[in-house]
C-alpha cells in the first residue's frame, strides 16, 4: 500500500493543502458549489417574494459555511444527545442544513418561498423543513445555533428581523449571522464574539 506523501492533518476545519486548487477539499467543494449553484439559480429564477424587501435565495459559500460551523462546532458539546439543534432561517434548497447535519448537528430550516421549499423537503423531510414565514415563527428558542443569510433587502425590515432573532435565541445558544445590518450586537452584554472574522456571537448564558 503507497502512503500518502502529504497526509491531511487532524481537526474537522483543517483542510489538505488548501491552498491548491487540485487539493481533496477543493475538488469536492467546487463539485458542490456547481450543483448548489444549478439547484440556487432555479429556485432564485421561480422566486415568489417580493424581490424589492425581501432577496429570492442566494447560496453562501460553502467554505465560510464550514469555518461558521466548525466554529459554533468547537463551542458546544458535540458529543452530547441529543446532539444540539439548529436552525436556518429561509434555509433556501437545504445545501446549509446538510453542511450542518454532517457536522453532527440536529438540523431544521424555515421557508416560505414556494420553489426552494420543495428542492430542500426532497433532501430533509416536512418536519425538519417548515413552510413557515420568519415573522409567524415561534419556536427560535428551542435551538442552540441559529443561522441566517440576510432575508431582507429593506433595510428596516433587516433591523427588525436582526433585533427578534436577537431576543429570542436561547441563552448560551449560538448566533451565525452572515451580511447583518446593525453593529449594535458588538455593545450588546448578552453576546460575545468568538472570532474577529467570522460573524458568529454567543448569547450569555444565566448566571
């Protein structure tokens, strides 16, 4: 058996020679990115909203995904059961959630627009997958990790989303909040930021 001159090293966000584009991670990821971007165009292209407040959806880069959740990963504990829960609000065609599921977390999304709905209840089933609107949504706090790629295109409406989701995340619960608005989390005593970088904050837990 022929070893492998430059094994990968250990850590679920280590990646094997990243910097090279013929690098294993890579090469997968691109092949996601093609199908994510296939499935994304069709869905944005049959879009129901109402594209002058809120956006149709829009793939985030699978490999920023992965940095968020290995982060939030590395915060709780993994090994637990039940394992924690997450939540994608407007989770789109479900390519976050599956991201999230092979990380080891117990995944849901909410949706409301019509055509990506139905790509992601073909990957999760209806009861990890919601048709639900994010205003009439009343179970945020039952999850650990709440995820989002900004919904609104109105900017007020994104301040509003931003504060709800805000208050009601559970203490000591994880927020991955991807293109926010308001910078007024960073005043915020109830939440820490874990990594310069990365919009990822974690909400205090009680004393």
């Amino acid at each position: 058996m022929t070893l492998d001159p430059c094994p990968p090293p250990p850590g679920l966000d280590c990646c094997h020679r990243p910097d090279d584009p013929a690098s294993r991670c890579e090469v997968f990821i691109n092949i996601s990115q093609r199908f994510i971007g296939l499935l994304g165009n069709e869905a944005s292209a049959a879009t129901r909203n109402d594209t002058s407040r809120e956006y149709p959806f829009v793939a985030m880069d699978s490999r920023q995904v992965f940095r968020q959740l290995t982060l939030a990963r590395r915060h709780l504990k993994m090994d637990a059961y039940p394992p924690p829960a997450l939540l994608d609000v407007g989770c789109g065609i479900g390519n976050v959630m599956l991201l999230a599921e092979q990380l080891g977390f117990d995944v849901h999304g909410i949706e409301k627009d019509r055509r990506p709905y139905e790509i992601a209840c073909r990957l999760f089933d209806r009861q990890r997958v919601r048709d639900a609107d994010i205003w009439n949504y009343e179970k945020y706090q039952d999850f650990e990790v709440i995820y989002y790629f900004r919904p609104f295109a109105d900017r007020e409406l994104q301040l509003r989303f931003e504060k709800m989701i805000e208050e009601k995340l559970q203490p000591g619960g994880i927020l991955i909040a991807n293109h926010k608005n308001s910078e007024a989390i960073s005043a915020d005593p109830r939440f820490r930021r874990l990594d310069p970088e990365l919009p990822v904050w974690r909400k205090a837990a009680p004393a």
